[in-house]
C-alpha cells in the first residue's frame, strides 16, 4: 500500500473526489486563459501602436472585458460547478454506513454508528471503510474550528463547535488514503493528520465483526502500570475499568498504523518514545510527559499496548 502520507490532491480514488479534481482543473485552466489575457492586453499598453493602446483603453473594450466577459464565465462556471458537484449533496441510501468524527486538538475521535446513531466502536485518527461503497461522515469539534480533509476521497469541510456538518467518502478500490486538517487550529496544527484505510468489502465486515468481539490482553502488569500513571484516567480501553475521554481511545490501539495522528509509525520503540515524553515529537499536544518512567516501565506500557488489537 501507499504511504499514507503523501497526498497527491489532484489523484481522485473515487466519485466525490472525481468532481471536485475535474473542477479544480477547469478552475486552473480559466485562470491560464484569464491571465494569458490579461499579459496580452498588458503588452499592448506597453509595446503596442497607439491605434490598439487607443481601442483598449476605448468605452466598448471596458464594457466587454470588465463587465460582460466576467458576467458570462463566472455563470457559466457557476452553473457548471453546482451541476458537477451535486453529487456530494445528493441523498444517500438510508442503510449507508455512518461513522461520526470529532475534531479535537489535535486528533481526531472516531466512532461507528448504528443505524440509530448511537456509537458502537471507538478509534481514533483513522478510519476504515469497505471500497464501492460510499461512507456518510458526521463531522464535528469539541473546541475550535478544524477542517475534514481527505483529498483523494471527498471535498473539504469545516468542522465547527455546536454543529454537525455532513461529508460523503467513497474509495472505489481498496487502499490507504492521508489527511489532514485543512484549517489552522492552533499548536500542532500541521501535525494532525488522518489516515482512512479501504478494505474489500469482505474483508472490511470480517474485521469488524472481529473488533467487535475482541478483549482487551490480561497483561496484569502492563494494566497495573497503566492505571497507576494515571493512563486510565484520559484513555479507554473497552472491557477495562479504564474509561478515560480527555484522549483517544486505545482498545485497537496495535492494530493502527500510526501514533500522535499520522506522524510516527505505530511499532514497540515509537510508543515507548510517545509515552515518555510526547512533547518533544508533537510539541503542544495535551499528553503530558512521562520522563519519571524507567525504560523497563516504558517498555511494560509498550507491550501492553501492543497486545490491544
């Protein structure tokens, strides 16, 4: 698969991100040809015969370019646009599958919904999807104003504190597809990535049909040192008595592929690092650091961790 990392905003992997990539080429193109204009008319003020400099700066050429010209694209273009787009507004099949979305700083809450709305499996800052199908996002923040973004997969969109914004995703084939936030939301803005992972679709109702009866590792001494530092107290992990919200939930936390939202690869050593002083990887994030921890101690937390699949 794909580094996740690298976002090639103009390689749409499906429907929504089809139309918005053929308009932003449209865009692209018009301002050539506005700008190519413009040099031209620029050239002939400067270089060109007093009879052209005369009809360019004459009634009739400020009436056609400055008034009627503008009229007649940016219609046109907005008549194209809306009619090009309307598929990121057009009703989905009631039985699409919806996931909700929290912008937090600076990470990102996920949580699969029913078809009640009620939340039945916790991730945080990736999300997987099965490939064909089209995906209806719930996106929202708990502080500040962050923006949705995954570019190869839908458009962007604000997520703004007291409101529910709508987003439909869909891959058409299986893979991994990087965002990020695309608004700036203070401290570790640029540190925020997202990561969603298209399966077959076989395969992703395999998954998740396990996640759902998997339990958490009897790691007695990982769980111990867990609760004891106080993990427990801004971490869950289902089927634990730890039910901390203030930080992502970490009952798949082995099965992610990265830490710190999208910015370290997710392995035994990184977590170990993580965990003991976080802020100097993603300096500002709310994860204080553990510098009080012996490696033997990190490395319990790690393989504790690891086991939370």
């Amino acid at each position: 698969m794909p580094d996740a990392s690298i976002i090639p905003v103009f390689d749409p992997a499906g429907p929504y991100a089809g139309s918005i990539t053929t308009l932003s080429w449209v865009l692209l193109a018009m301002a050539a040809g506005v700008l190519t204009i413009v040099l031209a008319a620029l050239w002939v003020a400067l270089f060109g015969s007093m009879p052209f400099k005369g009809r360019l700066g004459g009634t009739k050429a400020i009436w056609i370019g400055g008034i009627v010209f503008p009229v007649i694209v940016l219609s046109l273009l907005l008549v194209y646009g809306l009619s090009l787009t309307r598929n990121l507004t057009a009703p989905l099949p009631a039985e699409a599958m919806r996931v909700r979305i929290t912008g937090e700083m600076w990470w990102w809450r996920v949580a699969y919904l029913d078809g009640q709305g009620r939340a039945t499996m916790l991730d945080a800052n990736e999300l997987h999807i099965p490939a064909g199908r089209p995906v209806v996002l719930e996106l929202e923040s708990s502080d500040v104003i962050h923006s949705f973004w995954v570019p190869r997969l839908s458009g962007k969109l604000d997520m703004v504190p007291g409101r529910r914004n709508v987003l439909p995703i869909q891959a058409d084939k299986p893979g991994v597809f990087g965002g990020q936030c695309a608004e700036y939301c203070g401290g570790p803005h640029a540190l925020m990535g997202f990561v969603v992972i298209a399966h077959d679709p076989v395969e992703f109702e395999a998954m998740m049909a396990a996640r759902r009866i998997s339990r958490p590792q009897p790691a007695v001494r990982g769980a111990a040192l867990f609760r004891s530092t106080g993990c427990a107290a801004c971490h869950r992990i289902a089927g634990t008595d730890a039910n901390g919200t203030a930080g992502p939930d970490l009952t798949h936390v082995a099965s992610r592929r990265s830490l710190g939202a999208g910015i370290l690869p997710n392995n035994r050593g990184t977590l170990m690092g993580w965990i003991g002083d976080s802020q100097s990887i993603k300096p500002g994030n709310r994860m204080p650091p553990y510098k009080m921890l012996s490696a033997a101690e990190l490395g319990t937390l790690a393989d504790y961790l690891q086991a939370q699949k």
